[in-house]
C-alpha cells in the first residue's frame, strides 16, 4: 500500500471522497510500479501512536512514575554535572552536553514531566528547547558546535529531536517553532551527506533515529519537502551500517561476541547500538516498501533473543553480545532502548510477539537493575547475581569491575541520563489506533486513563483499573460518543483467560493476532477480563532451569547486606551501593513442586515502591535442596551446576518477581524431591 499514512478521517461526504481519491492515486501508484518507477510515498504502519499526553498512568503505574520523579532521574538536573542548571549558567556546560547527555535526559524527562504533570521538570525542558532553538546558526546547524570549531556529527542531535518532538505532541503550540528548525537542520545535513560529512563510527550505526525523525515530518508536517525527506532518509540508509545483513541468519552471532570476527563495523555488535538497530529495517520499509525488510527485522528480533535472551525478557551484552550465561552482563540503556524498538516494531509489524517481549522487559529486567526508590542504578545487571560490588577479576570482558554496583553513574554515565525513558514511554505507547483512526487498542496491560478522539469526532475515554502484572483481572470502563471496536491484547501466556461484558457471564477471550476485539456501543461499557496463567519452566544453559508466571519472571531474592560505598557532595541521597549475599543461594529446586501464592494486598494498594524485596504480593515456592556450586572470581556465580547432588535436607524456598530482587538466582539446577 504505497500511500502515506492519513491523519485527517471525516465522515459523510467527504470520506467518500476521500475514497475515490484514495483509489484513483492507488490506481496511478500501481501504473507507476508497472512503468518500472518505485512507489511515492511512505508505507502505512500497522499501528499509529497517539501523541504524548493522551495516555495517562493510573495507579501503582502512575506511582512508579511518581518514585522515578522522586529519585535520581527527576533530580539530576539539580546537582549532576552532565546535565546541572548550575553548570549552564556557570559555564555552558549543560548546553555543551548536548552530545549526548544533555540530548539523553531531554528526551526522557519531557513525557516523565508531562505523564506526572510536575511543572519543575517541564520548566526545566522548556529552557533546554528554547536554548537549543535560539543558538540555530544560520547553516541550520543544532547543538554545542554552534560558533565553535568542533567537528559536527550528526548524531547526538537524534534523542534531542525525540524529545522535540514529544514536547510538541504534548504542547501544539511550539509546532512552528520546531518544525521549522528541524526542516532547517534537515535540509543542513541532507548536504552534508552527500558532501560525505556529519558521519562517525557510533553515528553510522544510529542512522534510523534520525530517519525516524525524518518520517515524523514527512507524515504530519512534510511542508512540500516530500522528496527531500526521503533522499535524506535513504542517503542515512546507505551510509551507514547494513542491519539488513547484520540481522541475517548466517552473519548472525550464536555466542558471546568476544572470540568472534565481525563481517561488519564492530559496533554493529555493541549491545546499545542492536537495541536502537532493531528500528532500522522497519524505518526503511517505510520508504522501501519491502515486505524482506519486515521480515529481516522480525527474524532478527527473533535470533537475538534465541542466543543472547534472558529469562528476564532482554539479552545480555556488556558492551558487545554476551551469549546466554547467567553471570554476563546487560547494560541499562539497552534495556530502555529496547523497550522502546520493541514498541515501533509492534506499531510498524503489528506481530504481538514484539509487545508480549516488551512488557516482560518492562516487569521484569528494567526495575532488576535499580534499586526500589530509583536512586541508584547498575550499568550491568546478572541473571544470577550474588553480590553487587567492586570485583576484581569480573566477569564482563570490556566492562569493569564497578559495572555491577547500584549507584550515581557506575563504569560510565550514559545510563544515568538515559534511563528516565523507560517507563514512560512504555506509557506512551499502551495505546494506538487502527491506521483508519476508528478503533483503540489497549497494547501494554496495567492501570491507565485515556482520553481522545477516534475518527469522525468520537470523544472516547477508557480507564482501566488493575494492579497488573500483580494481578490477573482488568476493569476497563469506556465511555464513547459513538458505537466503535476496542481491542485488548491477550498476551501469549494466558490461559483460560475470560471475558465479561457489562456484567453478563463470562466468556472465553478468543484473540486475532494477539487482539481481542469489543464492540462497544454508544455510552458506557464495562469490561472485566481474567487472565490467569499457567506456571511455565524454561530450558536454560547446563540444565538449568527458570520460572515464570504470566508476564513475571520469579528468582530467589538472596538475602542481602548494604554498605554506602560513596555519596554525592551536593546530593546524598545519590549513593553508590555495595550488596553483599548473607544468606545462602546455592540451591537445586524441583520444578514439579513450583506452587503460586497470590494474594489481595491489604486496603487494594501496592506498597509504594513495589520493585524491592519483599513487597510484590505474588510469590511462587519451590521444593529446595542446598548444593554444592562455586563463586568463580570475586564475586560472581560460577555456572550452575548440572544435575547436583543434595548436600542437605530438602526445604522450601519462596521464589519473587525477578524485578524486586537486587541480588539472585533466576537459573536453577534441578533435582527430584522424593
Ligand atoms: C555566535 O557568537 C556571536 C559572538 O559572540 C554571537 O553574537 C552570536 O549570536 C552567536 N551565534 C549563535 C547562533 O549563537
Ligand atoms: C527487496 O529486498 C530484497 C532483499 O534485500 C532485495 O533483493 C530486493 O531487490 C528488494 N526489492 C526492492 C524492490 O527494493
Ligand atoms: C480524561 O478525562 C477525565 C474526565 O475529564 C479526567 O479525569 C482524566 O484525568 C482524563 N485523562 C487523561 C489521560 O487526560
Ligand atoms: C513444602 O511445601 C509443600 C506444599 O506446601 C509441603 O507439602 C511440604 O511438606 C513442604 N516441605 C518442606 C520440606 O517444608
């Protein structure tokens, strides 16, 4: 279908219209194809996103935004040197960190300030765009190198141009003003690229980013600048790294990366540069409209996770791909990043395999690797982790021996400003459309409010209230202007989930591509579903095994001491934390005696935070039996080992929800309890 998406949707006369319109040009596309010509136009998504603002978090999601507001992230502009107030005032240097800490923190605090409606961070957001903005030279250049003799590069601009473009999604008002800024930078950089100039080694790799960007003009604000938008988006593509090749079968790497050449740039390998890549080929279907580009991307998703996936939802690389041990490593931005690839492929492919991965990552890897308040964060979280601290020797082959340890800015700084994009863009993304704007789709299950306005003017408002993933019932109550289709996605792990409408009797979800579909009428309509899950066992390296429930993967919380190991001067709350194991992990579980406790919390409330030890009020326990199993270095589990033998009684231990576990064991050895 080689037309470029419709915003615009109007009933009566004018959609008929429309139609013939939309016929004739589809008709003279398919001459054109006949003459040999390739397609005008960008290809339609599966999905469209609604703009920043429309989806609100409810509930224990709304209060995990509130505990990231509260911690590091919504405080770093306070006292952090990368992105200070003080340092811009001072001297410039907030503004010179826009390659990338500055471009990094603007694109995650704008939708954290506007999902929590707090009026510091979006005060704060404001003066980075208008300063940006103001210092535009008059070659259309953006960012620190403005009257400098800096070499330009193009790419740490991109997370700025995320950010810009949120901030107008949330605010129409600064449209002009942005988009005329960006079409200046865009018709700057389409001459640098083909002067050969703007490219270095990290920016080849990020080219999607900026396509994306790009895409965004081209579908709502192209201003006549059709042809050059997707000259500048191809000139992108072809001067930089070939994910198409990359994510190809036999190129694909099938272990840790660090014994194995690469046909491609190196970087093509490096775990940040995957996650933003796993874009790159749904962009470029836009304007290829290749359905091989579709299908690389898919396959590709699929290979990474095949060799490097982990039973928290993401893959392992600590700095390059890691392989499929529990003791490598997985480094925080990938995991935000990922999410956020995850939720453009679902928009672009509409494959609901793409969204069940991104709420498990969501639930379960992104609050692992932070403490429960979001003070303090890792650069690199284990699958089995035994201890948090300075280790000497570690086990990452390119990280040091600091990246495990919850703290201001571990081993490097990026994650500390890169972070805060993680909820709430998982936010931003629960819901979208039908490319036809007539229908709403619920995608990321949890508690949320929506309001907005389908195609031909239905004012539509949906709130759903649930303690998701810490439940397994939804109440979704929609009130529309006019009759519609709603879907639900009905993750891949439920089973015997259910169905109730306006009170009448249950009945058994019966989901299309992941969706189920609800007629509603005009008026309110009230939706209970039920969706349970069975407890499912993964295979996982040496025999071992791990849990899951639902979206929730399950670990042994080890019990665990703390020491302060350093403070920040002018922030204290902003420490660095060593975790040290005092209790014993070296156990063998029988997954035949894997039991589910589900629990009602008291007064219908999480506990705020819910991601720390203890707190979630759904646990699964296990038969256990103490065993024999190594520390290799100092200190990291050694492999488990495989079929062990009982060193002592058997006994039970209580499993938790990986994400509110610091230190673990998420990959068992097995044994049979007699
Ligand atoms: C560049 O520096 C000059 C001299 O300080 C100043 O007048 C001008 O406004 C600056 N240009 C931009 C785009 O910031
Ligand atoms: C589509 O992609 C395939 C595989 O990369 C390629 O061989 C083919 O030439 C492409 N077709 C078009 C029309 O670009
Ligand atoms: C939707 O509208 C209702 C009623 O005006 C309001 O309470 C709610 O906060 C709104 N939600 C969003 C996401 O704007
Ligand atoms: C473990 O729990 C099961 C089920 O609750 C119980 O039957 C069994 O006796 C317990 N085993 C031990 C060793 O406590």
């Amino acid at each position: 279908m080689p037309l470029a998406v419709v915003q615009d949707s109007t009933n009566g006369p004018l959609t008929m219209l429309w139609g013939l319109l939309v016929s004739f040009l589809a008709s003279l596309t398919a001459r054109s194809a006949v003459n040999g010509q390739s397609p005008t136009g960008l290809a339609p998504k599966a999905f469209l996103s609604l703009p920043l603002g429309t989806i609100k978090p409810a509930g224990w999601l709304h209060d995990q935004l509130i505990v990231q507001t509260n911690g590091l992230a919504g405080h770093e502009h306070e006292f952090y040197h990368y992105v200070s107030q003080s340092d811009w005032i001072g001297g410039n240097s907030y503004y010179s960190s826009l390659e990338e800490a500055g471009s990094y923190w603007f694109n995650g605090m704008i939708p954290t300030g506007v999902l929590v409606n707090d009026p510091t961070i979006q005060t704060q957001v404001q003066q980075f765009l208008d300063y940006v903005l103001d210092h535009q030279d008059s070659t259309g250049w953006l960012g620190p190198e403005v009257n400098t003799t800096k070499p330009r590069y193009l790419w740490g601009r991109y997370p700025f141009f995320f950010g810009a473009i949120q901030m107008v999604e949330a605010n129409p008002a600064l449209t002009d003003r942005v988009v005329t800024a960006l079409h200046k930078f865009v018709s700057l950089a389409n001459t640098m690229l083909h002067d050969g100039e703007g490219l270095e080694d990290w920016a080849k790799t990020r080219w999607e980013d900026f396509v994306m960007v790009l895409q965004w003009l081209y579908d709502f604000h192209p201003n006549g600048q059709e042809d050059l938008l997707v000259d500048t988006m191809k000139m992108l593509k072809w001067s930089g790294d070939p994910w198409e090749d990359v994510f190809k079968e036999e190129y694909f790497p099938k272990s840790a990366v660090e014994n194995l050449p690469n046909p491609f740039p190196v970087l093509t390998w490096h775990g940040v540069n995957m996650a933003e890549g796993l874009k790159a080929l749904p962009a470029t279907y836009r304007f290829t409209h290749n359905q091989s580009d579709l299908d690389a991307a898919s396959k590709g998703w699929d290979l990474l996770f095949q060799y490097h996936g982990r039973p928290s939802g993401i893959y392992a690389a600590d700095e390059y791909l890691a392989g499929l041990e529990a003791d490598r490593g997985t480094e925080l931005c990938l995991v935000v990043e990922t999410m956020f690839s995850g939720s453009y492929l679902y928009q672009v492919i509409g494959d609901p395999k793409f969204a069940d991965r991104v709420e498990r990552i969501t639930y379960n890897a992104l609050p692992a690797t932070l403490t429960g308040d979001m003070w303090s964060r890792q650069y690199l979280q284990q699958q089995n982790q035994i201890a948090a601290k300075n280790m000497t020797p570690n086990p990452f082959p390119n990280d040091g021996p600091y990246s495990n340890v919850f703290g201001l800015e571990p081993n490097y700084p990026c994650c500390t400003v890169n972070h805060p994009q993680g909820w709430p863009k998982f936010i931003s993304n629960a819901f979208v459309t039908t490319p036809d704007q007539k229908s709403l789709v619920h995608v990321y299950l949890g508690p949320y409010s929506v309001n907005t306005t389908l195609a031909g003017g239905n004012k539509v408002s949906v709130t759903v209230d649930t303690l998701y993933p810490f439940s397994d019932t939804l109440t979704t109550t929609i009130t529309a202007k006019n009759a519609f289709t709603y879907h639900v996605r009905i993750p891949s792990w439920v089973s015997k989930g259910t169905i109730a409408i306006n009170g009448a009797a249950p009945k058994s979800v019966s989901p299309k591509n992941g969706l189920h579909a609800v007629s509603v009428k005009a008026g309110t309509t009230k939706v209970v579903l039920d969706l349970p899950s069975d407890i499912t066992i993964e295979s996982r390296p040496h025999g071992s095994v791990a849990v899951h429930r639902g979206p929730l993967h399950y670990a042994y919380d080890i019990a665990r001491s703390q020491k302060v190991l350093t403070a920040n001067a002018q922030e204290p709350r902003a420490v660095d934390l060593e975790f040290d194991a005092t209790g014993r992990w070296q156990y063998a579980i029988d997954p035949d005696t894997l039991t589910f406790h589900g629990s009602t919390p008291s007064g219908g409330n999480l506990p705020s935070p819910v991601f720390d030890s203890g707190l979630p009020p759904f646990t699964i326990t296990a038969t256990a039996c103490p065993i024999d199993w190594e520390v290799a270095g100092d200190t990291f589990a050694a492999v488990p080992p495989t079929n062990p033998a009982c060193t002592g009684e058997a006994t039970n231990i209580t499993l938790w929800p990986f994400g509110a576990t610091k230190l673990r064991i998420g990959e068992f050895p097995t044994f049979k309890a007699t």
